[in-house]
C-alpha cells in the first residue's frame, strides 16, 4: 500500500515523492523486462500468464502497464481493475498504471523511478508494459533488462514492427496466438530477418518463441529464455553496463526535470507573471523577457 | 542570405541566433498560415499554387516546412530545391526546410523564431508547411495565425483527420484533387460534419474550398477566404489576442530551452562529469546527484 501511493505521488510528479525513488538503490538480483508490440498482439494476457509461471514458483511480480502517449491512465486502470481481480490478496504481484501526465519530467522521470521503487519493494521481476508500439515505447522499454517484443502471425505486423525500430530492440521476439494460420510462417520470416541483422554486442543471438497466451501454450519457454537473457547479460558485463547507464540517463533526467519545475514555478511567481504580461501587450520580446527571467548562469531569478 | 544564414544558425539551436530572432517584432500587417493534412494530400503543390497567386499580386511570400518528427531535412531539402528552382531569381518568395534537430528546445523554439525572423524580414505571408499529420503538426501550426486544413477525395482520410484532431484545429478546409471521384461528396460530408460542431468562439464558420492544386483551379477563391479570415481575426480582437498567447508561449519555450542548455553545459562541465561517474559506478544515487548538481533554487552548480 505504501508502495501503490509512492507511485501515485510519482506519477502526480510529486519532487519529493521522485527523489525518494531514486534515492532507492536498483535491486541487483532482479530482472527488469519491457513487453512491447503492436496493440491487439495479446501483451496484457501473456504478461498474466508470465506472471502465473512466475508465482507457481513463487517468485514476486511487479507489472508497470504504461501509455506513453496517453495523459489519461483511466482505459488502462479499468484493464488493471479486471486483472487485479485474479490476483487479489496475493502480496506477491503488484500491479500498476502509469499515465502520461506530464509533470515533472513526465514519464522520462515517473517510469524509472516507479520501476526503482518496485524492484526495491521486493518484486524482484519488474515486466513493462507498454500499450502501443512507436518511439514513445522505445523509450520506455530501455528501461528494462530484457525487452520482449510481441508479434503475432502475418507479416504485415512484423514488417509494421521493423518499421517501427521495434525488432531492433528485441532481445527476445514472440509469435503469440500461434494457433492463428500463418504462425509457423511469421516465426521462420522473423528468424530469416534476424539472421541478415549485424551480430549484437556480447554476441546474443534472439530467439524467436512461440506462444499461445490464452492457453500458456510456450509460455515456461519464454520464461526460460527470458531468465537466459538476463544471465547472459551478467555473464557479457552488460547487466551492469546496462545499469549504470540507465542510473546516468536517470540522473539527468531528474535534474532536468527540477531545474524546469523551478523555473515553471518562477513564472508563476511575480517577477515571471509580470514578465509574461509585458510580453504579451507587446512592451517586452521573448528574448529580453527570458533575460531578464534566467540570468546568464541558468539560475532563475524572483 | 542573411536570413537564410540566420535560420541555419536558429536551426542548429544557436543560442545568440535565436536570441535574435526572438527581440525581433512581430510584423503586425502580416498573416502567418499554416499549412497541414495527411503525406499525399498535395500540400507542396497547393502552396506552390498560392506561392503564385500571391506573387502575381507582388506579395512577398515566405515558406516553411517542417517535419516535427524527423531529425533529417535532407527529404524536404530535395523538395525545396526542386521548388527553389521555379523561383530561383525571386526575391520576393523564401523557402526553407526547417528539421527537428533537437537542440535548444527543438522546433518549439526553432519553429517560432524562424517565423518571427521570416516575417520581420518583410515577407508579408508566412506559410508553413507540415509534412504529416499528428499531434505534433498540430504544435506546428499553433504558430500560425490562420491553420488551412488539406484532404483530398475519400472520406477516409477525412475521418482520420478528425480522429487526429485536425479538423478542430482547422480555420479553413481544401478538399484537394477535385478532379477526382467524389471530391463533391467529401467536401459535402465536411460540411456536414462542420455543421455539428460548436460556434466556435469571434463566430467564424469553417469554409470548405475545393481546389485542383495541379491546374490552379479554386487557388484564388482559397487565398481569399485566407484573407477573410485575417480580416475577420482583426475585427475580433483574435489577431491581436492569438499572436500575445504566441509571444508568451515563445518567451515560456525560450526560457526553458535556456535553463536546459545551462544545464547540459554544466553536466558536460567538470563537476557535472564527475557527478556521472559517481551515478554510474553506483557509489551516488541519481537524486543525490541531482542535489548536489542543483541546488533547491534551481541554478546549476559547478
């Protein structure tokens, strides 16, 4: 409970709320794995059955479910709503919307210190889930270990995913709702696709998995694969790399957000109010104005 | 050339060069248009087409286009050369291609200054021209004071602008490619969807052109209604009432983009790397940077 109003907080773009979280160090024994694909690609029901292979053997979830482009969480607290049910009173899985709202820094700041603060509450997997697929949910997946990216059987979906820059960040691609005509298919154009792509750093080739989320049909499988990935990245070094850079990345994201939350409240304040007032009748320019706002260090004046 | 210069500098985030356009005035008699509609819907035609009608009453004419979403203007280079040539020799028509190059605030701060610089050079009417049609267009072409909305034949396309929320945004509606089967049809559907929308606030009543971009046919009848609605901006107070919002949200872009430059530069400076380096190896967490990095007043350290 006290973890669901931190991210509440978080996600409200509460300074302090979000300086508690990355204040938390990154729990090291965890995983962290963003689930993206185009929408309709069934990612909600197989992160359920993600999560029940991962309960059987009692391990604790957490699941951020994230709209980059959405300021508005309320479709997917509904989805949440339904699923929570299946999972009530099991201390073992917390489940999460985060909404766009925009404020501090937005979700380049809410996402990673809402994915701190679960991995530091125990959930020692954290899967990301993203509800479309574009450069808004790249983004958002690179704060993961591992990214899945889901597919399902046609082409046309996983050319759109190329397209997209989305294979590229797959470490780990599905073919989900592989009893749909044309799975076995879509699975060999994929590993036919990777097969021409450059060999990746630390010498990790992805695996395509086939999955029926609906029936957990290829599901331990993914878990497998998905657990492979992550001691590969320990092995290779990368894990850490990968970290690290993420902690740097956070880092100045945070401090973005605090210098521009300063200065949005130094224009709400008199001096900037008055400054936007004689801009607007005409009697100052922006660029005098903002002279005269932000002084030649950076430091917001009044 | 200077001006051309001068948005070479606004485009590569130059701090001095935008600080330049930006104490420029705004150029009271003009009329900025912006110009937008799906990939396809014959955009650069149609102002080519209005470039020429303008011309034949001796108005110089500046254009803008721009690709919020690409970091690349090298497609819409190639385009304005090809325009470039029929004009070659024209002091009166300006054409530039302005990218997202995500510097100093990207387009939010490039797109303003390089129409403020545009206009006070004495080019009377500013278009601008977007290469999609999404959220971001639509930021684009808040910088104008009057925003033509292009769709061709096909309800299709109309519906999807109304999805995008375009057609809110729309001041004037071309149904583009008249020739084509059912352009009547579509413009009728158009009116008929613009029938159930509110009165908009000073009155003005959506116009629905349909134009032959290719042959000219409807151009003239387009650049008047652009006119009237100017005409129609002035009478209510909206010319003078948009262009002061303009001003302010140009002020507001600056100053950030200002705040976040200081910052970059002070991430890149000693203390700001060393910072990163402690974030990295993990002996600092990103918010104890962040405190150290800037101080609770928002002015970078070091």
């Amino acid at each position: 409970m006290a973890l669901a109003r931190l991210l509440t907080a978080v996600e409200r773009g509460d300074g302090q709320a979000v300086e508690s979280a990355f204040a938390l160090p990154v729990d090291q024994s965890g995983q962290v794995v963003g689930v993206t694909g185009s929408p309709g690609a069934g990612k909600s029901t197989l992160i359920d059955a993600v999560v029940a292979t991962l309960r059987a053997v009692d391990e604790r979830v957490g699941v951020l479910a994230v709209d980059p482009s959405s300021p508005y969480s309320g479709g997917a607290l509904l989805g949440d709503r339904i699923r929570m049910m299946r999972h009530v009173g099991d201390h073992g899985v917390f489940i999460r919307s985060l909404a766009n709202r925009g404020h501090l820094g937005g979700l380049s700041v809410a996402m990673p210190s809402a994915v701190r603060a679960v991995g530091a509450c125990g959930f020692t997997t954290v899967l990301i889930e993203t509800v479309g697929v574009g450069q808004a949910e790249v983004e958002v997946v690179r704060q993961a270990d591992t990214t899945v990216v889901v597919t399902t059987p046609g082409m046309g979906d996983a050319v759109q995913s190329g397209k997209a820059g989305v294979l590229e960040i797959a470490n780990v691609l599905v073919v989900n709702k592989a009893d749909r005509e044309g799975a076995t298919e879509t699975a060999r154009d994929l590993r036919d696709m990777l097969r021409w792509a450059p060999t990746p750093a630390g010498g990790w080739r992805v695996p395509v998995v086939t999955t029926r989320a609906d029936t957990g049909e290829g599901v331990e499988e993914l878990v497998e694969v998905v657990r492979s990935h992550r001691s590969h990245l320990e092995d290779s070094g990368e894990l850490a790399r990968g970290r690290a850079a993420r902690s740097v990345a956070e880092f100045h994201a945070y401090a973005r957000a605090r210098v521009l939350d300063r200065l949005d409240r130094s224009l709400a304040a008199d001096t900037g109010r008055a400054l936007t007032e004689a801009v607007a009748d005409g009697t100052l320019t922006p660029a005098a104005a903002a002279d005269r706002l932000v002084a030649g260090d950076g430091r917001p004046q009044g």
